[in-house]
C-alpha cells in the first residue's frame, strides 16, 4: 500500500513500504536468509537504508540462531553485519534487564562490530552499532568545542562513524540517546548535545527534529498540563521549520521516513497546527511508529485520537 493512502488499518511493521525488506523479514522468521543477503547487498551503497534494513532484519533475526547460522555457512560482509546488529541488540536488552551475562555479550558484541568493519570498511553501520554500545561501557571522552556545557561522552565514537556519513541518521540518535536520562544523562548535557547536532545539519534534514525527540524524552505523563510545553513559540517554531524544510523532500526518499514524520505530526499536532500536522499524517498513509505516541499513552489510541480530531480516517472499532 502505498505512503498517502489509507486502508483502515494501521501498518506498524518498521519495514513500512520497503517491501522487499518486509519478504526478507518473512524469510527470517522462517530461518532463512537469503531475502536479508539480497536487501543488505542492494543497499551497500545507501548507508542509510542499510543501517535501517539491518537494525530491522536483526530485531526479527535476535531471538533465533540465524545469523550465526548465516555467518558459519556463508561468511562475508551482510552475515557479518546481520550477526553485528543481533550481538548488540541481545547486549543492549541486556544491559537495560541488567543481566549478569551483559559483560560476556558486551565482547561478543564489539568484536562482531569488528569483524563487520574490516569486511566493509566504508560502511558506517558497524560503527554506529559500536556508538550504541559505548553506553554499556560508560564511555565518557572530553567534549569539542562548541557546546556551553561540554558534555563528556562517546565523542570519538562517533566521530569515526562521521567521517564515513557525515549526517548518519541513526548514528545521530544513538549519540543524543547515550544523555538521556534513562541512560544516566543530565537535562543540561541533552539540550546541549540536540542544539549542537540539529543546527550542524543541514536545513532540509530530518536531523533538525533532534529537539523534538529530546523534547519527548523529556515529557512527564505525571504533570498534566506538561503537553503545553509544545504551544511554547520556540517549538511551534521547530515543529514548522520541520514541515516547511524537512517535509518537501520527503517525496524523493526511496521509502517512506515513518519514525521522523511520526515526530514531526505528534510535534504539530500538540503544537495547534492543524492544517500542517494533517498533511503530514496523510504523507504517513498507514504506516505507524510507536514513539512518539507511546510516551503519551497506547500509541495506537493516541494516534487515533490525533488523526479523529484532524478530521482524518481511523481504523474500525
């Protein structure tokens, strides 16, 4: 179904359009590979959809023995970059349960990300999955210069995934992730780190909303008014900077940016911005993300109280 439609249901699969990462997903879950070789090799040179389509393939590949399977048959740069992605996602849930055995699949998990990186050297991703796992290790490193509080962090980190993918998406998230405060972050060293990074982007990426996820990360279900906080001018004004710079181009995305334009509508949405947070739910069609929504309550009834009240179609009851 294509982005702009709306079939009655809501599709909350993070593969979205990208149908033939949706088949390799399938293929997955049926313990086989050959579908995540055939999207992973496709996007070798579109770091930005070969980091989503691994990040995706591995939380469908994590609970099963696939990717070491796929690794010990066929060894070569997707198996490797598969297996990378699962060995960090089985230590990051770990480290957030805090298990025991986090230490043991902390190593197995960078020296996966190694072992992708010397078989793909100009792929950022196996770089980013190492960013993610920093927050294991507590990796604090001086801060450059520019930034009023000088938060210490991964900043070497991810600096080496910089200069493979200057405006690396999910290596921007991971980075601004490792202060929050569920991760031990201050609220100073946060704003800081989403000033700095959104106001280095250029003006027409999706990288300039970086404030508006901090600005959720922040929301306390606790406070009953703190949903105003998104009236305030400062952003309405980021929320329209998003829909007037970021959203044009959205059409010239090979498959739809569903997490972003979920950020964006929920921004506009609680910002009073009707007419703009409708086209953006529209641009969406079907496809959903959790977040932002899920922070506010049930995403699928937050989501269906937002398009409701836009006048939009939502699912049968």
């Amino acid at each position: 179904m294509p982005a702009g439609s709306f079939g009655g249901q809501y599709v909350w699969h993070p593969a979205a359009d990208d149908h033939e990462l949706a088949r390799a997903c399938i293929d997955v879950k049926a313990g086989r590979y050959l579908g995540a070789h055939r999207v992973l090799q496709d996007a070798r040179e579109h770091f930005g959809t070969r980091a989503h389509r691994s990040l995706v393939l591995a939380s469908e590949a994590a609970d099963s023995d696939l990717a070491e399977r796929w690794l010990a048959e066929e060894p070569g740069p997707e198996s490797a970059l598969l297996w990378a992605r699962v060995a960090m996602l089985r230590a990051l849930r770990a480290a957030d349960a805090g298990d025991a055995h986090t230490g043991t699949l902390l190593g197995i998990a960078e020296s996966a990300c190694e072992r992708a990186a010397r078989l793909y050297p100009r792929d950022p991703t196996p770089w980013v999955s190492q960013l993610a796992l920093a927050r294991i290790r507590r990796s604090h490193h001086p801060a450059p210069p520019g930034l009023l509080t000088a938060p210490p962090g991964p900043w070497p980190q991810f600096a080496r995934v910089l200069r493979l993918d200057r405006f690396h998406r999910e290596a921007h998230h991971r980075f601004l992730a490792h202060f929050f405060a569920r991760h031990g972050g201050t609220a100073s060293a946060r704003w800081d780190v989403a000033s700095y990074l959104s106001h280095r982007a250029p003006v027409t990426s999706p990288l300039r909303l970086l404030p508006l996820v901090t600005l959720v990360e922040e929301y306390d279900p606790a406070s009953l008014l703190a949903y105003r906080t998104w009236r305030q001018p400062q952003w309405v004004s980021a929320a329209m900077h998003g829909y007037h710079n970021w959203l044009p181009e959205v059409p010239r995305y090979p498959f739809t940016p569903v997490l972003d334009l979920s950020y964006l509508a929920h921004a506009l949405y609680l910002a009073r911005r009707e007419a703009e947070a409708r086209e953006v739910l529209v641009a969406m069609g079907p496809y959903a993300a959790r977040m932002p929504w899920s922070a506010f309550g049930d995403p699928s009834e937050q989501l269906t109280k937002a398009r409701r009240a836009l006048g939009l179609a939502v699912p049968a009851s």
